[in-house]
C-alpha cells in the first residue's frame, strides 16, 4: 500500500477505508460514507491505495487527487463525480464502475480496465491512455441518434475516439466492397457463371 507521505485529506476517512479493504468488507466503509452528509465526500487527496481491494465501494464525489490507486481493485465501485486530477491508475480495475463525471485530467490510466465502466461525460483532458482496456465498448454504446449525448455529454476525447471507430468501419466495408468487385472480374475473366437452372427446393 505505500507510505501517506503525500497525503493530504481526512486522516479518518482513510482510516476507515484502508481498515475495511483489510477486512475484506467495504460495506463497512460503505455504511461510514452514507453517515456523511449529503454534502460532504471522502477527502482522500494524495493518498496511497495500491492494490487495495475496493470493489463496490462508494465513492460517490471523492476528492482523490493525485492519489496513487494503481493496480487496485475498484470493479463495480461508484465514483461518480470523483476528482482524479492526476492520480496514478496504472492497472487499475474499474470494470462495472459508475465513472461519470470524473475528472481524469493529467491523470495514468495505462493499462486500467473500463470495461463496462460508466464513462458518461467523464473529462480525459491529458490523461495518459496507453494500453487502457474498455474505452472502445464505451464509445460504440453511444447511439448515433444520440446527437445530443455526444455534443454535450462526452469528453473531446471520446468524440475523436468515437470517429476513429466510425472511420475503421467505413474502410472495412469499402475494403468489402472492392474485394467482391474483384471476385466478380475474376469470375467473368474465368469464364464463371451462373447455372443455367436453379436448384427446385
């Protein structure tokens, strides 16, 4: 898990989160965060949470802030809203989380898992994205009768993915394309035709 050198939040709410990973039971920490008022979320800037499991935790709002998350274990957690400004998530698992309105601006999500992941206007401004798993499932989910979604919903940098996507498959079916008119030259060049009578079904 790393030292708290950086750490620069509310010491009991860390407490509280790393002490229910060891247990093996978010719900207790779950139960500590419905406590909190409707205002107030976890403050956990800085902190250092490498490999916890935090599977279903919630985290809903959560200021996370350059913490160091990597490699932890946050399948189906809620962190809608959560602040991620450069936090490290190399190989982090979020599959099945709700992520939408995080800011993963000048965040490492190397290698992370989105599979599955709520990423409805989530910000990616300079996040590092090598090898990140799950944003192509995300961005072909989006209807293109939607117009409105994308325009307004998702980050500039799921828009240009989401073109990239588009582009691939119109070279695919032009690719398609040209591959059955040289099957049909060939044919004709062959000599090949039809059959003369069908086949009685």
């Amino acid at each position: 898990m790393g030292v708290q050198s950086n750490f620069r939040g509310n010491p009991q709410h860390l407490a509280y989160l790393i002490e229910s990973a060891r247990r093996g039971d978010i719900s207790l920490w779950n139960s500590y965060a419905r406590k909190m008022s409707a205002t107030t979320h976890a403050r956990l800037a800085g902190a250092s949470l490498r490999d916890l499991s935090l599977g279903e935790a919630n985290l809903m709002g959560a200021d996370l802030r350059d913490a160091d998350m990597s490699g932890a274990n946050l399948t189906r957690a809620n962190l809608a809203g959560a602040k991620l400004q450069g936090a490290s998530l190399v190989g982090t698992n979020f599959r099945g989380a709700r992520l939408d309105h995080c800011d993963f601006s000048n965040s490492n999500l190397s290698r992370a898992n989105l599979v599955a992941a709520d990423l409805c206007t989530a910000i990616f401004t300079d996040a590092t994205l090598r090898g990140t798993n799950g944003i192509d499932e995300e961005v072909a989910s989006i209807s293109d009768s939607e117009p409105n979604k994308m325009d307004s919903g998702m980050s500039p940098w799921i828009l240009a993915l989401k073109e990239e996507i588009q582009r691939k498959k119109l070279r695919l079916t032009m690719e398609k394309e040209q591959a059955a008119v040289k099957r049909r030259r060939l044919n004709r060049k062959l000599g090949r035709r039809r059959p003369l009578f069908r086949k009685v079904k």
